[in-house]
C-alpha cells in the first residue's frame, strides 16, 4: 500500500462537522452515528429510544455524541433537536432524516386507516419537519447537507412492502429534489440514500424477531448480487460519502444501493428457464 492509499485510509473525513441523525439510537442510524463520530464529526442521535440513546453516549463520551429524545413527527421535538445541536456544537452541518417505519397492512382494502397515516407522518412528515429546522440554520451560513434514508422501494413497487411504506419512499425522493433546487443557491445539498432490505430491528420483528443471519440469508435468495450481504455498516458508509466533501457537487441523488435488485426483473427469465425444461 502505498503512502497516500494508507494516509486515505485513516482520514477523519467529517472532522470539525456536526450531524444531527434522527432515528439516531438504533439500527442504520446507531451504525451511522458510530461510523460518523469515528470520522471526526459531533453527533446529536435524536431519537425515542430513551434507554439506549444515552447508553451509546455514555460509550461514545458526551464530548463526541449527545441524545436527545425526539419524536419526529413533533414540530418542537426536532425544533429542540436541531437547537441542541447549534447550541452544544455551535452550528449544524449535516442533517440525516433518517427515522422510519413501516406498516404490516399489505392490501388495500383492509389496511387500517391509523396506520396509514402513521407511516406518512413519521416517515415524510418526519423528513418534511427535520429538513425545515435543519435549513434554518443552514441557509444562514450557506453551506450544509440534508440526508434522507429511503428504500429501494422508492423506485420500484412490491406487494409484500405495503402501500403506506412504498408511498412514502417515493414521496420523500420527491420532496428531496424539490428542497435541493430550493435551497441549491444557499449551498446546501439534498441526498437519498435508498438501500435493500436491511437485517435491522425494523426488518426482523415483524418475523418474530428473527436472528440476524437468517434474515440476511432470505434476503439473500431473492437478491440480485450473489456473494455480498447488505448490512446497516454498508448504508453509513453511503451516508458519509454523501455528508463528506468528497460529494461536495453530489446533490438531488437518489443513491440506491441495491446489487442492481431493481435494474432487472426476474420473472421473465424464471418463465423462460419454465418453458426450457418443458421443452
């Protein structure tokens, strides 16, 4: 390896930054805080989980990373995140919308009414309410990075998703090119990171609560890209090319990190390898 490769390797490359990371406390978000305080930058996790949040800060140290308890589907709660974060680090420079949820209805015309709305209100509101507090205090010093965790079923549709979920991935790609023409002149970047299925908490207790690698394996069968797992470490390490300067002509992308799952549909090849063994 040669000087500079091994000089790259070990650089701080959010040193001096400050992230707030809604849904902070737990899967993607967790892995991310970790990965971003280990890079150099303050870290605000704002979060529900009130008994693990302050466990990591107390891993971390209170020097590199805060908790703060935050609904974000209330405008004060991420109101009070954002003002955390400027006031305990002095600024905010990037903001990762990163809190979600999903919903078990998966047909229409039984899906509760209440959970429907549950789903949009954290996932877009939720994104719609950190972007808002988050440009704030950006446009003002006209530079800063507005991150949404989306899904890659935020290109594509499957009936095993649920409306309420697919509905609101799309809609938050769409709310993330509008806020980067918006605020584009203030030199604030907008970003999407869509991943494939995850073996986070999110995932795994709908099942039961399934161990990691078996819902890693089923994932597996059905992917694309045979011979890699996605794991949350692979969705942060998106998240920090994105809030890095490395990206910094990167904006209104929708990063899909997918093995190529929604480039190609594999029912024609499965009819066509049918029809073969007829043959």
């Amino acid at each position: 390896m040669s000087c500079n490769s091994s000089t790259a390797s070990f650089q701080r490359r959010l040193e001096g930054k400050v992230a707030l990371i809604t849904g902070g406390a737990g899967g993607i978000g967790e892995v991310t805080a970790r990965l971003f305080v280990q890079h150099g930058a303050k870290v605000v996790m704002a979060d529900i989980q009130d008994a693990h949040g302050p466990a990591i800060v107390q891993e971390l140290g209170e020097d590199n990373i805060s908790y703060v308890h935050c609904d974000v589907t209330s405008d004060s709660d991420v109101g009070n995140a954002v003002d955390l974060a400027v006031s305990k680090y002095g600024k905010l420079d990037i903001m990762f919308n990163n809190a979600g949820i999903s919903s078990p209805d998966l047909h229409i015309v039984t899906s509760n009414d209440e959970r429907f709305k549950r789903v949009l209100d954290v996932n877009i509101f939720g994104g719609y309410l950190g972007s808002k507090h988050a440009a704030r205090v950006m446009i003002p010093a006209k530079k800063g990075c507005i991150l949404f965790t989306t899904s890659v079923f935020s290109v594509i549709a499957g009936a095993d998703a649920g409306h309420a979920y697919v509905t609101s991935k799309h809609a938050l790609v769409g709310l993330a090119k509008n806020l980067g023409v918006e605020l584009g002149q203030f030199g604030i970047r907008v970003n999407c990171i869509s991943p494939h299925g995850v073996a986070t908490p999110m995932l795994t207790r709908p099942f039961g609560d399934l161990e990691k690698e078996k819902v890693e394996e089923l994932i597996a069968m059905g992917s694309n890209l045979k011979g890699a797992v996605l794991e949350a470490e692979d969705v942060a390490q998106a998240a920090l090319y994105l809030a890095s300067e490395e990206s910094k002509y990167v904006s209104g992308l929708n990063l899909i990190i997918d093995g190529g799952y929604s480039t190609t549909n594999p029912s024609m090849s499965n009819i066509l390898k049918n029809l073969s063994s007829k043959v």
